[in-house]
RNA sequence: GGAGGCGUAGCGAAGAUGGUUAUCGCGCCGGCCUGUCAAGCCGGAGAUCGCGGGUUCGAGACCCGUCGCUUCCGCCA
C-alpha cells in the first residue's frame, strides 16, 4: 500500500494535468469490459475518473482488471492522458481525461450489493438503512451530507463573526416533562432516579446568560421521544442561540444575517437582507397555517356577509355556533375538478376534522353546481367580493375557526402541488409574529401555555395578562420556510414575579414549579438579564436547500418511521445484569404471536 | 391510538374478471466484443408471491386474521 498512496483524487484531475503520473484510491462505480479496451470507473467523495486498460496491458493486468467487480476498494497508478475530442465526457467533470492504468491493487473486495450505488436509490427506505453506509456513497447522499457539513460551517462562521461563543451544554438532565414526551436514561448510582435526555438545552441556554455570556450557539442535538414525520426525527440537530438585552428586532437581525450568511456561502444565493414578517392570526386566516407556503397565493378570504342572504342552513348554524365561513378562489381551475376531484380535496379536509368541503363554480351567468344554487342570486356581490371570475372553483369551508383554518390550510397546500403552483427553485422565508400566549384547553377547562411557560407577553399586556388570557399576544416568533417551520424562539421571561403570574394563569403549582425548576427561577434572583433566542432545525433546514421532504435524506444514521435503527437494530434488548445494575424490572407487552 | 398505501428472486416493478411452466428490467454466474461512459450481444442460475387460516376442483389474485414497512391525523414546535 506505501507505494499505492493516492496522489490525486477522483474528481481533480483535468486536461491541465496530462501527463502526469497519478495514484487513485476509490471504489469500483461501472466497469465496462469492451473486450480488448476496457474501462473502469473509479469513484470517491471527490468525484469519478475514468481508468482505461489498454489493449496492450500485460494479459495479468487487463485480468485482474476484468475481475474488478461493484465496489472494490482499489488503488490505481497510471498515466492521466488526455482524451481525443470525440471522446470527452461533458457530463463528467473529469471528463476531458482519462487515467491509462500501470498498475493496479485491489484494497478490498465487495459482497454482491444489495442495491446498486446510483446518484438517487429508489430502493426501499428500511434497506437503504439497513445498508446506510453503502446508501451514504450515492452521490445525492453524499451530496447532501457535504452540504450540510457546509451549512454547520457557515452558521459557526456567521456566529462567531458576531461575537457568538458555542458553549456545549449537557446532555444528560433533569427531566421536565412539559412538552414532549423525554426519553429518560436511569442512573446506576441513584437507584430509581432518572436523567433525561434535553428536548433542547432551553434552560441552560437560559443560565448561561445569567451568567453573562450575552451571545450563545450551539449546533445542539435534542432528543423527543414522540412519533416521527418526514420532517421530525427521535433525534435531531438544532442551532441554538440566545442573547442578553436584545429584543426580537435584534433576534431577527442576527438570524437573517445567517441565514443570509449560509445561503450566499453554501448555494450562491442572495436573500432579502430582512424576511417580510406575517401575524399569526393573518397567516391562519389568509393560509389556514402557521407555518405557510407563501410561494404561491391561494388565499382565503371571508364568506360569512354571504350567508344571512341564503338558505344554505349549514354554513348559517356553523356561523352561529361562533364558527367561520371561509372561501378560497382557485383561479381557472373549474374545469379541471370534476365532481370526483373535488371530492378527494374534501378528503383532505376531513383528516383534519373538517365535516366537509362546499363549492361552487364560477361562469359567464353566474354560479353553477354544488352549492351554488343557494348563492345564485348573490352572483355578482359574491364574484366581486371574492374577486373572482368566469372559470374560477370556489372552496367553501364552514366549522370553528381552528378547524376551519387548519383543513382549509391543508386543501390549499395540496392544491399548491396538485396545480404545480409553487416554484422550486425559491427560498421564501417569512416570520411568524404575535402568536397567542395561552390557548384555551376545552377538555381541561384550563388556560395552557401556546408554547412554553418562559416566554414573555408582549408590553401591552402586562397588565392584564392574568385577567384576561385570551387576546394576549407573546413575544414569540417562528420563522417559516417554503410552508415548513425552521425555527422558533421568543423573549424569555427573566423576572421572577412575572414568572409566577403565569404559572398562576396556566395553573402550574408553585410547588411544583419549584421542584422542576428551581434552579431556573432562583437564577433570576441574582441579576438575570433580559434576554430571548431562537433555535433553527438544522435537518429541516438542510433537507430543504437540498429540494427533500423527508429529513433522513440529510441526516447520516436516522431512524426509520417507527423509531428503530434496521442497520444497528437498535433500541434492542438488554442484558438482565445491565437491567439490574440501574436497579430496574423489565416488563414485557404481552407476547403477540 | 386512528386512517390510507404497500409487501411477488439481492433490488425495482408487472401480474383485467381466480386456471395449472409466475413476467420484465437491474444485479449475480458463464461466454463474446478495440472507445465506452446507465456500454452492447448470447446463454444460465435465482421466488415456499410477508405469515396463518378460509372459500374453491383450482388462490400471487377473493375473504378473515396477523406481522412488517410507509405517509398522514392524533401527538410533537
């Protein structure tokens, strides 16, 4: 091997270096045995050269060449030539050379693959992650963990070229079972105590600005032992920040400057030097979302003056049970959505609680079919209310505001890929703003807080947020990319008093506050500064640059759907010794045969 | 916890209304081939059709159950 040392890699060489005497180190990609002349792709993270054995190699060579199967790792000395005209690849970016082989050495052999290495598998997802470090060496994987190697890069970069400093902090905690469910690691040396693993470092981000590290960062893994999605994961990566005596003006600031800062550095992209900003009860009743796609329209808009002029008793008894009459125009799309196709829209709807889905379609006389014959005679107050016009759908969706929103939400999203509507190519942020600080919880009868106890209301409530929850808007803010949520934060609250008002509001006992965290609120005690930050979905974001929906396209060793590794068959069983060192009994589920 | 989709060779798929040797492409094995770059040509091996039960003269297909994967709702920011 000391003699077979690479001195060039497989995407370096170009017409320049002709000539030259080179080794390669790779794996066998294609191997094209023409019979006399026989080629051989040799491929790393670098890229793909092209080797040729000449038909007048000694026969040893061309054989051993010939026996080069998928993926041998090999070394290869040869002579970099360049290739005739007619011979150069365009496609390849060493594809005006190629390298005549002297000699070759065969590092490792490979099995037969259980799917071929290609720059996109479409072989099924739990094989890709049994054999994860054979799919890592598709170019798209291998694309993809470069890029986000490069967006870590450029956030710490930006961060620290702004007085940021990255502080790790531990991963094994206190549990605080507010939101997520955690997963919990049992201690050896305290029998029945448990740490936990952080749902995200959010309190001690918190202490270390009581300590005076006024700007913080950290590429954060977080933990959440919830059902996963295509865009949420067990495990996940955040880039998480906070800052002393700044208000969200300065958040923002600083996350669109890195924001900024990783597109330019990463894709060569500008973006807006500031992100145009969205109420979040704007973005629910113009979207049915808050976290919306704004690179296409489709927005909703009020139907409830229709109503009282009809007999349509449906939408007038949602209107007065307190619910809404929401419309959407879809511009042309008459025509296009038979009864059948409207009837699959509806379905969407449903699985968000919708009862149904109304509609009508716009013509040159009028309003024809569905409901249109309870409208008719509001044909032309309806058209220029909603603007719209002849060969338009109209979607009419009537039930409580939450839920009208929400399955109207998901019609438009649908129909935004149905239509082909969005372009792929933008990167449309947006931040959300002014969310509620507490939600109502029905079932419980109770104020809830909307996002976390530690977030502060905005300075016109701070009066009256414990008299009246309901309207009270928190400095809280999300910032949306292309419809999925990126990153979230608020003001934090840093005074204990204030505190306690809205442990009072969400009815969270003082005791129990105390013994959860303690440490927190005696912190504030000695000088906490004000302070607020934000954290930023590394996975998301990066699955995004790189045009997927599903995270594990961007993260190396993900878990499948069900929360289980196929490669290392983890989480597995354990030795009983190991159960009894944490003190613990197992239980089984009763065994399904 | 719920809903939809899928499960056929190592991989990706086809298999109308049930009909006997289960098809195709890639890969694998053997052979041919002097310029390919998803090389091409010829030949070959490889499948208890996820599993269990049922209906039937006959099931990959139909019915019941079950397991697994997957997307979504719930959950989760």
């Amino acid at each position: 091997m000391e003699n077979m040392k690479r001195t060039a890699t497989c995407g370096s060489l170009r017409a320049a270096d002709d000539g030259l005497t080179v080794v390669l180190n790779g794996w066998v990609h294609r191997n094209r045995d023409h019979g006399g002349v026989h080629f051989i792709n040799l491929r790393d993270r670098y890229g793909e050269t092209q080797i040729v054995v000449d038909e007048d190699v000694p026969a040893e060579l061309a054989e051993l060449a010939g026996s080069l199967k998928f993926e041998y790792c090999v070394a290869v000395e040869g002579v970099v030539r360049k290739r005739p005209d007619s011979m150069i690849n365009p496609d390849m970016a060493t594809g005006e050379i190629e390298i005549s082989v002297k000699k070759i050495e065969i590092l490792n052999t490979c099995l037969t693959l259980p799917f071929m290495i290609e720059d996109e598998t479409d072989s099924n997802e739990n094989a890709r992650l049994k054999y994860r470090y054979l799919d890592l060496r598709s170019k798209g994987m291998q694309e993809r963990i470069i890029l986000r190697n490069k967006v870590t890069w450029a956030i710490r970069e930006y961060l620290q070229g702004v007085d940021f400093l990255e502080i790790e902090t531990p991963t094994l905690i206190k549990s605080t079972p507010e939101g997520a469910r955690d997963f919990l690691v049992p201690s050896r040396l305290h029998p029945g105590k448990f740490f936990a693993l952080p749902q995200s470092p959010q309190l001690y981000k918190q202490l270390l600005m009581v300590s005076g590290f006024d700007k913080y960062f950290q590429v954060a893994r977080c933990y959440r032992d919830e059902d996963a999605r295509g865009d949420r994961q067990l495990e996940f990566t955040q880039i998480d920040m906070e800052m002393s005596f700044v208000s969200r003006e300065d958040v923002f600031t600083v996350t669109e400057g890195m924001m900024g800062h990783i597109f330019k550095s990463t894709m060569g992209i500008e973006l807006p030097v500031s992100f145009e900003r969205l109420a979040y009860d704007d973005a629910m009743n113009l979207y049915g979302s808050d976290k919306p796609d704004l690179r296409f329209g489709l927005a909703f808009r009020d139907f409830a003056p229709f109503v009282p002029g009809s007999d349509f008793s449906v939408f007038k008894n949602v209107l007065e049970s307190g619910g809404v009459v929401k419309a959407m125009v879809v511009p042309g799309a008459a025509a296009a959505y038979s009864r059948k196709k409207i009837s699959e829209l509806e379905e969407t709807a449903k699985t968000y609680g919708a009862k149904g889905l109304a509609w009508m379609k716009v013509t040159a006389e009028g309003l024809d079919g569905g409901v249109s014959k309870f409208f008719g005679d509001q044909a032309d107050a309806i058209k220029s209310g909603l603007e719209a016009s002849e060969g338009d759908l109209i979607l009419l969706m009537a039930a409580d505001w939450k839920t009208a929103c929400n399955s109207l939400g998901a019609v438009r999203s649908r129909l935004g890929k149905d239509l082909e509507l969005i372009d792929e190519s933008q990167f449309r942020f947006v931040w959300i703003v002014d969310f509620p600080l507490f939600e109502y919880n029905e079932e419980e009868k109770a104020w809830e807080p909307a996002h976390h106890m530690f977030s502060m209301p905005q300075d016109r409530y701070l009066d009256t947020f414990d008299t009246d929850p309901g309207p009270v808007k928190g400095d809280l803010y999300d910032l949306v990319l292309n419809g999925y949520e990126l990153a979230s934060g608020s003001i934090r609250v840093h005074d204990p008093e204030l505190q306690q008002r809205i442990f009072n509001v969400v009815g969270f006992p003082k005791e129990l506050a105390e013994e959860r965290f303690g440490f927190l609120l005696d912190s504030f005690r000695y000088g906490a500064p004000p302070h607020g930050g934000i954290a930023a979905g590394v996975d998301r974001l990066v699955m995004i640059m790189a045009g997927k929906s599903s995270i594990k396209e961007v993260i190396p060793f993900p878990k499948n759907s069900v929360g289980m590794s196929p490669m290392d068959e983890s989480p597995a069983v354990v030795d009983e010794q190991q159960v009894r060192d944490l003190h613990l009994r197992v239980e089984l589920p009763e065994e399904k045969e």
